[in-house]
C-alpha cells in the first residue's frame, strides 16, 4: 500500500520513461530503506535540506542512496554508486525524501494524526516481518530485520506513519481526475489512426571495413570512450561455505535410533488395508432410502444414481482415517468392514445420507525393519545434519553478535575460509568479453556475492543462505575495487574491432543522410537508396494503428514507433538497436481513426487520462506543499556530494 502510494507521488511521467530501473527504487522504501528521516542535524554538520523545521543530512542521504542501490542491485547486479547516480538515482531519492517530508509536515500543520494501532496494523501485516510457515507476524523476524537495517522500531513505526499521510493527501486528488466524453473522443479516436509506408535499412555490413586503425587511431578512440570498457565495482570477499555433508560421518543413523524412529512410526509401516469406494450422499433420507433398496436389489450406483438425477463420486486408494475425515467414523467404520461388492447405508452426516460401495479392496502388506532400515537411517541422518547444521549456525550467529571478528568465528568454528577473487555483483570473476554471453557465475558465489555488494569493508561479518539445502557461508567483504576502465593493452583486439564498427556505423549514418536528402528533393526513397551504390536491403512495407504502441510497449520496433513521430509524405531516419546501421522511414499515407460506437475503448481512454490528470493534480498539490510549507536547500552541497558519489571528484564513494 505504502509503496504504490510512493510510486503515484513520486514519479513523474518524465521519470518513470528515462529511469525505468528505478521504478523499482522508488516504490520500495516502506519496511526496507527506513531512517532517522528529518530528525535533525547529523554527524555530516548542516543541513542539505530544510523542510520547515526538518532536516536531511548527508548521512541520512546517503544512507537512502545506499538502500536504494542496494535494492536497484537485486535487478541490476553490477550497477555501481557512479552508474546509479547517472542514472538519475540520486536526484529521484533526494525528491522523494523531500516530498515525504512536505506532506507530513503538512498534514502535521492541519491536524492529521496517525494511530498507534493503524502503525502497528501495517508492521502486524507486512509479508518482511511473517514467519514463513504460518504466515502470521514474527517478532524475531522483525527483531532481525531492524538489525540488519540498522534501524530501530520507532523509526519504523515513522515511516509507517509518513506513508500513511501522504496517502490520505493523494485520495482525493487522485479520485478528481474524472474526464469529460468531448475530451475522450479525440484521444479515442487517435488510437484507431492507422499510418502506411515503408522502411529501407542501412547496415553496417553494406560498408567497407576500411585499412586497419593506426595505434594513434586505436588511443584516441579507447580515450574517448573509456567508459565503454569499464569494468563495474568488484568486491574481494571472505567466505566460509557450511554444507549439510559436512556433519555426514558424525550424523550417521545408528541401530539404536533407526529402531526408536521404526517404533515411532509403527503405524507407517503396519500392514494396512485400501480400499476404492463408490459414493452417494443424498440430502433426504427417504430418497435415500429408496435409492440404496434398488442398489441392493441389483441396481448399479451408477444406473440408480442416474435415475434419481445424480452421479456418484469415486474414491480411491481410500484409507480408513481419512476417509472418516471427510464423512463420519461411524460411516468409515461400516465401509471397511464391509465386503468387496457390499453396499452401505444410509449412513448420515453432516452433508447428508451416504451410500458407500465397496468397489474395490487391496490389502498392503507391513514393512519389517529390516524392509525400511535404509530408508529410515537416511531420514535420520538427515535430520540429525539439519540440526547439526542449525546448531552451528546458531552458535556462530551468537559469537557475531559478540562482536566476534570474521577470523575469530571462523576459528571458533573450526571453519575452512577462503578469499574469492575480485567478484561482480552476480558473483561472475569475469565478462567474458564485451559483445559475447557472460559465463555464468557459481550459484555458491552468485549468493556470496550478493551479500558481500551489501556490506561495507568496515562491517561485521554475516551469514548469508547459499542452497536450498540450508547450506550457508559467513561473509566479510575484505576489499573494494573501485570500477575501471580495463588497459588498452588487455583489449587491444575488442577496442580495434569497435573502431572498425565505428567506422562503418558513420558511413552508415552518411548515405542514410544522403537518402533522405535526395527524397527531401522529390526521389522516391527505392530511386534513393539505389543511388547509394550499396548492395543494401529491399525496402519494406510500414502498415500500423496507434493503438498498438501501447499494447505492445517496447516490443514495437524503432521504425513504426517512428513512422507515428513523422507528418505525411515526409522521411525521417533512425540509428538501429547495437549499433548495426541505420533505418530511414518514409510515411505515405495516414488514416484518421474514429471511436465513435468503440464503447470499450472509450472507456480504456476515459480511465487512462483520469489517472494523468489525478496524477497531475497531485503533483500540481505537492508543488504548492512544498510553497506552504517551505524547502530550502543547499544546491552547492547537493552538488557536491552528487559529484563525488558519481565520481566526478576525488572523494571516492
């Protein structure tokens, strides 16, 4: 709840298009990203921004920025601070921060209060805080989570309360936004617009490669785009892997316990009887009656059962307890004891007069222990290195809340650690190479990396789940290698082979702007890509509705997407996707659409632009919040920070 209401306030139209990872940030704050937000001056000293009487410090900013791409990591497992932030990750947090202060302050200012009970309710039924198996409310999960966060209950309980605000603020502005039908039509009816024409393809592959690049060619060109052959933040991590095999030869099964465990399970391996029952359960007695006479004068279940406008149900493999289960013991009772063929009842339950054939009896021989000892000697073992295994993990668990060191708990453990090579977020030692599929990472390590990327250098060690088996490492991240562009000489090859699809890409663009200019003066575009003197692509038909630009989302490709950017009779063109040359786009002919009669469509256009214009009125509130309630900022100190966390200055991050 709290999260969506973030994502409505929060992200403008703007945002969400160029920032499409960060939807993910910006919704999930609430229970997850939670600090001291607006309590004051900080370690940093002042303020980088006021809202009335609260400010936000670079410590509590910076702790944002940290929880958000720690949660953009979970999407993007290589994504450094640097990447973040250019991504527009620092603005968007800093935006939402102010925001989320405004709007409490202003409902503060008029009155607006929050229960203590409505906060708990919301902590009470978050899926963050739930045992597993129940599902209800875990105070030890809550008690840990916090721990992890670094984050107390009241802090909790704040943000709890600041999301609850804002979302009665937003109700009413996101409820205006009602359309009238002569706004409607026209929108609707653009929808329908249908556009024609036609596409030809420049690639990369129809230009010659060129002479070799020179070795000033080759610097220049791996200067200018060093970003390119950057390699991401790796980290240096610690680990030490506990495994259930690893207590195998002391949580062998012995005689004793596989005896015990036999006994105790007795039932299991007793001889037992199944049996396939047919049944009828009729809602009045005398019907029933009536109906189990024909049965037992000869009559199927099934011919009986018809007659009466019913079918019978069948049961198989029925045992005698469950089967009690769903009738009544009484009913069981008499359904076991009778015989293969034999019809019982009317019996009643709760759901009516039963009917029971027996259809079938299969007798299930018993299992001695000598039949099962393997069986159950690999159910025990297995339990008792589950135990071990929790056992171990609880004591190393203890020692780090002692303030143990990572060599320490090891030691204590009698553990095995080991020194991973330098890692990316995905847990991969290396790219593979620009271009090709990245060899995939260790699944032990692709864990053991995901939480080293969430440590500090300076943080205690943690245990972190590496296998479904309960199998888990302690971690320490041991060292950060800051992101960086790998030497020319490692690359050589990779940066001469760019160089060369640069070249072309250029060549490309050239006679795709050539094309166009010729079709500009009157040629037709097939008459202009032959003057081009390439050995280029046929051209190729253009024929769609606007509508599909929605439904589709992303998948519609460059060119149409163009076509519906373009006035008639006119060419426009675009580079293709990976650099692989370019399209030029020639629209000939465009349909008007009409939605008048189109009631399902009306109505998608009527809900779609309500909710903009909500939005917008919402945004319109937030701005004039933001007036009431007064912001001042330290634009030279956001700045400055910016930079040095995106590494434009020597303050590294």
């Amino acid at each position: 709840m709290l999260t969506f209401l973030r994502r409505v306030l929060f992200s403008t139209a703007g945002k969400v298009i160029a920032l499409a990872l960060l939807i993910v940030i910006a919704v999930a704050f609430a229970l997850g990203d939670i600090t001291n937000l607006g309590g004051g001056g900080g370690p940093s000293g002042g303020a980088l921004v006021q809202v009335g009487d609260r400010k936000v410090t670079e410590a509590e900013l910076q702790q944002r920025l940290k929880n958000a791409l720690e949660r953009a990591r979970q999407q993007q497992p290589t994504l450094d601070m640097a990447q973040f932030v250019a991504m527009g990750g620092f603005d968007q947090v800093l935006d939402d921060i102010v925001n989320r202060l405004v709007l409490d302050e202003y409902a503060t200012e008029h009155g607006m209060a929050v229960s203590k009970s409505a906060i708990d309710g919301e902590i009470a039924s978050s899926p963050a805080f739930a045992d597993p198996i129940t599902g209800q409310f875990n105070q030890k999960a809550f008690d840990q989570l916090l721990a992890r966060q670094g984050v107390t209950a009241d802090q909790v309980r704040a943000d709890i309360r600041q999301g609850t605000l804002a979302q009665w603020i937003a109700a009413p502005s996101l409820a205006a936004g009602y359309v009238p039908s002569e706004l409607v039509m026209p929108y609707a009816s653009l929808l329908l617009e249908r556009r024609k024409g036609s596409v030809g393809y420049v690639p990369i592959t129809a230009i010659d490669k060129g002479a070799a690049p020179t070795d000033a060619e080759l610097t220049s060109f791996y200067n200018r785009n060093r970003t390119r052959y950057t390699l991401p933040e790796r980290r240096v991590i610690r680990y030490a892997v506990v495994r259930p095999d690893q207590f195998a030869e002391r949580a062998k099964a012995t005689e004793a316990e596989i005896a015990a465990a036999y006994k105790q399970d007795a039932a299991k391996y007793a001889a037992s009887t199944k049996r396939t029952l047919a049944q009828l359960i009729v809602a009045d007695q005398n019907a029933a009656n009536a109906l189990a006479a024909k049965i037992k004068g000869g009559a199927t279940l099934a011919a009986a059962a018809a007659g009466a406008g019913l079918q019978p149900s069948t049961i198989d493999n029925a045992e005698k307890e469950s089967f009690a289960r769903a009738s009544s013991p009484q009913i069981a009772d008499a359904a076991f004891a009778a015989a293969q063929g034999g019809v019982v009842g009317p019996l009643r339950s709760p759901l009516g007069w039963h009917i029971v054939r027996v259809e079938k009896i299969e007798q299930i021989a018993g299992k001695s222990l000598d039949q099962v000892r393997g069986e159950i000697a690999a159910e025990v073992t297995k339990r008792k290195e589950a135990e071990a295994l929790a056992n171990l993990r609880g004591q190393i668990d203890s020692a780090i809340a002692g303030n143990a060191t990572f060599d320490e708990a090891v030691a204590d453990a009698k553990l095995k650690a080991e020194t991973s090579p330098p890692l990316f977020g995905d847990g991969r030692v290396d790219q593979n190479g620009q271009g090709a599929d990245p060899t995939p990472p260790d699944p032990v390590l692709a864990q053991i990396a995901q939480g080293g990327f969430a440590m500090e250098t300076n943080d205690d060690p943690q245990l972190v789940p590496v296998s479904q088996d309960g199998s888990f490492a302690l971690i320490k991240t041991e060292r950060v290698v800051a992101a960086a562009p790998r030497p020319l000489a490692q690359i050589r090859e990779l940066v001469a082979a760019d160089f060369t699809r640069d070249r072309q890409l250029q060549a490309a663009r050239k006679a795709a702007a050539a094309i166009l200019a010729d079709v500009a003066k009157g040629t037709p575009i097939a008459d202009a890509m032959k003057k081009t003197g390439l050995a280029l692509p046929p051209l190729q038909p253009l024929d769609a509705v606007r509508g599909q630009l929605s439904q589709q989302g992303m998948q519609i490709p460059p060119p149409v997407r163009l076509m519906f950017s373009m006035a008639a009779k006119k060419a426009k063109m675009t580079e293709a996707p990976n650099g692989g040359g370019y399209w030029v786009v020639w629209l000939d002919e465009i349909q008007p659409g009409d939605a008048r009669g189109n009631q399902g469509l009306v109505a998608q256009t009527r809900s779609g632009l309500s909710q903009m214009i909500g939005a917008e009125y919402l945004e319109q509130f937030v701005a004039a919040a933001r007036k009431a309630v007064g912001v001042k900022r330290d634009e030279a100190a956001i700045a400055r920070l910016k930079a040095q966390l995106g590494g434009q200055s020597t303050g590294g991050n």
